[in-house]
C-alpha cells in the first residue's frame, strides 16, 4: 500500500533550520498560534508541514492486540472494539470524520484514542499539497472532548496529547494546553520542602567550601571574602590547614591568603605544634612564596626549637619547605644533622624519606650557605635526592613537549650529542644534557663525563679534559612546563626553582625551555628552527665545522 506523502517515514525533506514560512498575506509571527496558522494556510506544502510536525509515535502498549503483540489493560470482549476504533481514527479521512469517530462512540473510546486523533489530525494537514480547511468548531469540539476526558488520562498520556497539542499550534494560554498542563502538574509527586539551612558564619563557610569536593577551580575571591567574613575566633586550626592544603594541591599563588595564614600561623604560636605547622608551611615552599610578615621566620625558628624532637618528620618537612624559599635557620640544621637526630630517625617507618630530606638539605648547606659550621650528613647516609623524573612529570607524560624536544635534538644534533633524563649528583634528573667544548663545539656525550664534580671545585663553570687539553662545559635544557608554575603562569614552584637553583650552583649552565615558546611552535621544522635559535645565542656549534 502506498504511503501518503507526509506520513512519518517518508522521504519530504525537512524544513532548513531558521526558515520562515507565512499564510497568505501576512508575515510569520512567531506566536503560540503560529503553527496552526501554518496548518491552515492553503500554501502551506506537504514538505513543510511534515518538517513541522515531529508527531513522536504513540506507545503501542495500550492500543489493543496487534503487531507488537501487547494486549489492551483488561483484555477480554472489549479489545475488538477499541482496536476497530483505533483503525477508525488511522484511517479518517478528514478532520471532521476523525471528530464523528470520538463522538459516535462514547464508550467504546480509550484514553489512548485522543493521542491517535491528534496525530492523525497532524497527518491529514500535512498529506495534501493544499490541505482541507479545518472548521474552529471542530477543533473546539475536539479540545472539549479532550478536556472532559484527560482526568482519566495517565501521565504519558498526557505528555503525548500536551506534546502534540503544542506542535499542532493550539495557544500556549488556550483552554486545551492550559487543562493538559494542569494535570501534569497535578500528576507529579509533590516536592518536598528543601531543608532548613543553618546560618554559616565566616570560618564554618570557609570549612564547608574547602571540603566541598567538586569546589570551583579559581576560587581565590571566594576564599578571599569568606575569610574576610571570618571572625578571629572561627579561624580554627583545621579551617587553616584546609586552606594552605587547598592552595598548595591547586598552585594557587594567592598573597593575601597566604599573608592570612602567615598571619595565624605567628598569632597561634603557642597553640599550634610542629605537625600542623608543617601543614601551614606547605604553601609557602609549594609556591614559592615568602610572606611579608616579619615575625614568621622568628617564629618558626621557635616552634623547631621547642618541636623538632617530639616529631622528626614533621621538623623535616618544615624545614624542606624552608629550603624552597632560602630561608634555612642554623640551629635547626644543627639538630638534624646531629648523630642523635639521625640515628633516632634511621629507625623509624620514614627513614628512606627522612634521609633523602636530609640530603637535599646537605646539598643547599654545601652550595648556599658557606658560612655554616656545625655538622653535616655523613657520606654514608646520603642518597640521592631525586633520581627519577618527579611524579607529576611521570603523570602529565602525554601532555609534556619532552618527546618532541627529543626528535628536535636528534634530527639537529644527532643521537650522540645529547642524553635525556641523566641524573647527576648529588641525585638532580636533568631533561637534556650537552656537552661542550671551549669552543663551543658540541661534543658526542659517550666520549666525555656527563657529570660535573660534586662538591663544585673552585672553577665551578667548567672541567680539563686532559685527553685534549680544553675546558668543558655542560648545558643542561630545562623544560618548563605548564604544571611546574604556579597557577598564574609566572612563578615556578618552589621545588623547580630549587633544582634550577642548585644546578647553576653546581656550574652547569642552564638553558630554560618556557611553555609558552614550546606551544607557539607549529611541528617539528619549526620546532628545530626554535631549539637553533637558542642554541646558537649561546655561542654552541655542532655538526662538521662543530667538531
């Protein structure tokens, strides 16, 4: 049987998105009645309405024994009728004929039959060229049946005929859609009231946000104005170390909380030990960060003074983080480095950790504090510091430039002149290491020592190879990252700087790769063109007139 042009499932294009069309002499308006007045314009065409009405199919599930293979609710003598009654409504002929079928047959009509009436009406108008006019009584009396009966209706039913109704163009604030709204919404279970809320004051706010774990990604200001609706009393302990936990995990450089928390740290001195200390202390080293309150340093001093014996990693940790900002006090020093602190440590579950700590500490006494006397960590303890890449790198691998850089290299200098993730004592990993004459020559890394001697010798910058009789230097390509700054871009965390710090300390010369510069460059040849660039303003030749 051939299908009517119209129907769902044939092949009318559907209408371009944004297209206006109009009845016969007048503009489209797009007001609630405007479908129907499409519907009922004698220009309106098959392709446009089938476009227009979406019509979804109604569910098969209560119309009777068919295809599907679902029976009527009920069953028994009453499924022919409602089926023939429902292939009456399919096969109307025209919209008063579908309205004779619903009136004829009171009790022989469903709830479903209304949804079948709808979307036949929908078909009728939209399977002619020019479509029949469609009297206002008929649709008046079509909408009174409907209201009379959706009392009856259940709630997909509803949606059906209130989806249908809307496509068809009845007035959003006309009787039909007002009556099948309202019994949607009285179908609907009833919400229940939302709870009482207690008032938050500054520091619980602050609490409540900190723990929240889907918290904003930049929310300094709101941190910001909760504290500053803070009351001293309701800055706990707890509060505080949220909020330094929470800038350190998120590297946001924020002064004024950071200034905050120095603040506390020196108001609540005497309250506060050396494992919340810690804690408080974090961001500051994280993020490369000294505050300007003048008694913080004073104060830390005492707290190590009065703590560092009752929690030995906890003295470590504070004191790391001391060594970030440059910031190491002698006494303290003294105390770790004593053989009491590091035999006492040497047994306990944290010895590997404490040790390496320790190391890196004995690193920065040996390049950053020359005036320093007292003891130092035995040759025998020290291991080293960072052997590997560091977590982050390992975790963020698919998202560095290291790989690229490294074809770079290799299709500029050539496989021998470069090694990549070379640890150099005391324990620093190193993204790219070059080796280099006096001349500037790049020279194969497998026919030289990579390291430079640690401790540095008086002429740090360089060593003899006394096969040759020339000076050598090495230049180490130091990738910076997005994720070794902090959150603004500008400032590298404090354990980057470190590194960098003590590796031009110990005389290799560093050549800085920023992430901005890498980003910029579009593939590889432009990539070689940049790494040229840099190379070259550091006075480096390679290649047969490199040696």
């Amino acid at each position: 049987m051939r299908r009517p042009r119209g129907e769902p499932g044939s092949r009318a294009p559907r209408p371009t998105e944004g297209a206006t069309y109009a009845g016969p002499g007048e503009p489209w308006s797009p007001s609630p009645n405007s479908m129907l007045r499409v519907l009922l314009s004698a220009q309106a065409s098959s392709a446009r309405l089938s476009g227009l009405l979406l019509l979804p199919p109604v569910q098969p599930c209560c119309l009777g024994p068919s295809k599907w293979g679902d029976r009527p609710p009920g069953g028994g003598p009453h499924a022919g009728p409602v089926q023939g009654l429902q292939r009456l409504l399919e096969q109307a002929r025209s919209p008063g004929e579908l309205l004779r079928w619903l009136g004829q047959n009171p009790t022989k009509v469903r709830a479903h039959h209304y949804p079948v009436a709808l979307r036949r009406l929908g078909q009728l108008l939209g399977s002619q060229p020019r479509p029949p006019p469609v009297e206002q009584a008929t649709l008046q009396d079509l909408s009174q049946l409907i209201i009379r009966n959706c009392p009856s209706f259940d709630i997909h039913t509803i949606h059906v005929c209130l989806h249908l109704a809307v496509l068809l163009g009845f007035p959003s604030d006309g009787a039909l859609v007002c009556a099948l709204e309202q019994e949607r919404r009285f179908r609907l279970p009833p919400k229940p009231p939302p709870p009482l809320q207690p008032v938050l004051r500054g520091g619980q706010t602050l609490e409540a946000a900190l723990s929240c774990p889907h918290f904003l990604r930049h929310p300094q200001q709101h941190l910001i104005r909760s504290l500053a609706e803070a009351r001293p009393e309701e800055l706990t302990p707890h509060v505080m170390v949220l909020l330094a936990q929470h800038l350190a995990r998120h590297r946001l450089r924020e002064p004024r909380l950071l200034e905050a928390i120095a603040h506390f740290l020196v108001v609540q001195e005497a309250q506060l030990n050396s494992k919340v200390v810690q804690k408080l202390v974090l961001p500051f080293g994280r993020l490369n960060y000294l505050p300007l309150e003048q008694q913080f340093m004073p104060c830390l001093e005492r707290i190590l003074a009065r703590e560092a014996g009752v929690a030995p990693l906890a003295t470590v940790n504070i004191l790391m983080s001391l060594c970030q900002l440059r910031c190491l006090p002698f006494r303290a020093l003294h105390f770790v480095f004593s053989p009491g602190f590091i035999s006492h440590v040497s047994g306990t579950p944290h010895a590997l950790i404490v040790r390496r700590y320790l190391s890196l500490l004995d690193t920065a006494v040996e390049l950053e504090l020359p005036g320093y006397r007292g003891p130092r960590l035995p040759r025998r303890q020290q291991v080293p510091i960072f052997p590997q890449p560091l977590i982050t790198d390992r975790a963020r691998c698919k998202y560095s430039h290291k790989d690229i850089v490294a074809e770079g290299l290799r299709q500029l200098l050539g496989e021998e002149k470069y090694r990549q993730d070379l640890t150099v004592p005391p324990g620093y990993c190193t993204d790219f290491l070059l080796c280099v004459s006096s001349s500037g020559a790049v020279l194969p890394v497998r026919t030289q020592d990579p390291f430079l001697p640690y401790p540095p010798r008086s002429c740090p910058h360089t060593t003899r190879d006394p096969a040759q009789s020339r000076f050598l230097s090495r230049v180490v390509l130091m990738l910076r990252e997005r994720w070794h700054y902090c959150r603004d871009g500008r400032v590298l965390l404090g354990s980057r700087a470190l590194r960098e710090r003590h590796l031009g300390l110990m005389g290799y010369q560093l050549l800085p790769l920023p992430f901005e510069e890498l980003e910029s460059q579009r593939g590889l040849p432009q990539l070689k063109s940049y790494l040229r660039q840099k190379l070259q303003a550091l006075g480096l030749r390679w290649g047969p007139e490199g040696g």
